[in-house]
C-alpha cells in the first residue's frame, strides 16, 4: 500500500478493516472528524485536495470526479458515437497545462489508471484498467449496456506527484434509453453465487460502523484473494451529483494482521443526510466480483 493519498470532494470518510486491522480514508466535509488511536492513515484512489490530518477540520473544496479539469491537467476523451450495447474501443487521454498528453504516471494498486464508469442513475458500473500507447492515448474494450449519459471517472497519480487525481466528464451513449430507478436500501446483496450482508446505519454527523460479511452458499468466505494488491474495494458515487469516493482496506495481503474476509468492517463518517451507491469489489475463486448497496443517511433516500 502506498501513503495516504489526500480524497477530494464525496462528503464521507471510510476507514475499512479486515480483522484487527484499521485504516481511514477520508474525504473533506465541512465538519471535522474526531481522530482514532488505532487508526492509521490509509490510502484512496483519487483527489488531491484533502487535508490529510485526522481530527485537526477540513477545508470545503470541490467533490472529487465532478471536474474534467483539475490540478493543471484535463480528462480529454476521444471516442464518440457510442451505442448502447455495442463494444467500442474507449480512448482517451490526459492532458497537461501545455495541451500535451501526459505519459509519465506511477502505479496505484496495481495499475496506472484507473476507470470507473456508471450511468447517470448509477446503473451500469464497471471498473476497468485501460492501457497506454508510447503517444499517451489509453484504450480499453467497453460496452456500454444501456443508452443514457454516462459518468466516465480516470482514476491515476502523475510520476512527479504526491496525491491523485479523479477526473470525470460525460459520455453520451445512444440507444432507447429506459431510466433505472435506484434500488432501495437494503442489507443484503448477492452477486452470481456469493451473497454480501450489510449491517450498520448511516448516521450524519457521527461515525457510524458499517459491516460488510461475504459468504458463499451460506458459508463465511474466509479466503479471498488478493485483487489490485488488497483484498476489497470500495467505489461511492453520491446520488445527484456523482461525487467520487475510492477507498482501500488497511494493510497488505501477506503482512500477518489483515484477514482475508469473511468480514469488511467500515468507519462512515456523513456530515449531512444524502444517498449513496456502494460498490464493493472482492475476488474469490479467480473471479472478481461486486456487491452493490444503496446507503442512506439522514432518511432522504429516494
């Protein structure tokens, strides 16, 4: 894992645990978050405009993922014309202040960027790992399944720099559209033949634990593997405006304190009432998989 990277903008802070392990990715909001002494500092993909301080207040600064212009460079796509349910060869590139692409990046987790994509009603996620040419364009293979604007969010941390950047912009995708409505909040979500129970309420202003426990046919997962060197991954999208929050678990793989599931255990932090969609990557059996939830702070969930 690498040192904690400063998390612009999602009103939530997050500090996900296996086992006895702590750690805490935060996001800024206007109220501050009372320090915990076993927690350590723990790295997120994306922003870089938090303070990183746990407990000393926080700055207000622009949601992460809201911009495709920030910290001197820009989020410049490339293709077009995309049509629902057909596969298309994503490209795009990121610019510096010069209007030149950038080609020198440092791996976060495995990668040198990062893709998330979900439709503007939060359907049709997908995280994807794009490859770059000698010439700075990145492509990857997507298919975008249904029609409607797409949120697109490149995920990444320059060589030369020491925090990340979550750039996003929209992506018109053409087809009959058909508007998803946002799945209630529920404890329970089952993805192919694992089912993800939620325990824990949101409550604004206070920290509030939040567990999430993995099983397979009614059987604790208690070996998940490594994935993007971590054993889970957390990706919340703020209904309305999309706001971006990329967070990992504290500790390593391998490093004799962090246990492979069954249970993920997390520290929210929502200074004011919204609805959030959670998406949590694991990989078990050589499969990566993601459970979806719909969390609700305050009661104003729609």
């Amino acid at each position: 894992m690498h040192p904690a990277a400063k998390l612009g903008g999602l009103v939530l802070v997050v500090a996900a645990v296996f086992g006895a392990a702590y750690g805490i990715g935060k996001v800024v909001g206007p109220v501050a978050a009372e320090p915990k002494p076993e927690a350590a500092a723990h790295e997120g993909m994306g922003g870089g405009e938090q303070d990183a301080g746990h407990g000393d207040g926080h700055a207000a600064v622009v949601p992460t993922g809201l911009q495709v212009s920030e910290g001197g460079v820009t989020l410049d796509v490339l293709t077009d014309g995309v049509v629902a349910g057909r596969g298309t060869d994503f490209a795009f590139r990121i610019l510096g202040e010069d209007g030149h692409a950038v080609t020198d990046f440092q791996p976060t987790h495995d990668k040198l960027m990062h893709l998330i994509v979900a439709r503007r009603d939060l359907s049709g996620f997908q995280h994807v790992h794009p490859e770059m040419a000698a010439d700075g364009t990145w492509r990857v293979p997507l298919t975008f399944a249904a029609a409607g604007d797409h949120r697109v969010f490149a995920d990444f941390q320059l060589a030369d720099e020491d925090e990340g950047h979550t750039l996003g912009v929209d992506v018109p995708v053409t087809g009959a559209y058909q508007p998803v409505p946002l799945p209630p909040a529920a404890l329970t979500a089952t993805v192919g033949e694992y089912r993800v129970t939620l325990s824990g309420t949101l409550t604004p202003g206070t920290t509030s634990k939040l567990t999430l426990s993995v099983d397979r046919g009614g059987e604790p997962v208690t070996d998940l593997q490594p994935y993007l060197a971590a054993y889970g991954h957390l990706i919340a999208l703020r209904q309305g405006d999309l706001a971006y929050l990329h967070v990992h678990p504290d500790g390593e793989p391998g490093d004799g304190k962090t246990r492979p599931g069954p249970n993920i255990v997390f520290y929210a932090e929502v200074p004011s009432a919204g609805t959030y969609r959670l998406y949590l990557d694991f990989k078990h059996g050589d499969v990566v998989a993601t459970a979806e939830f719909t969390a609700v702070a305050g009661g104003h969930g729609h």
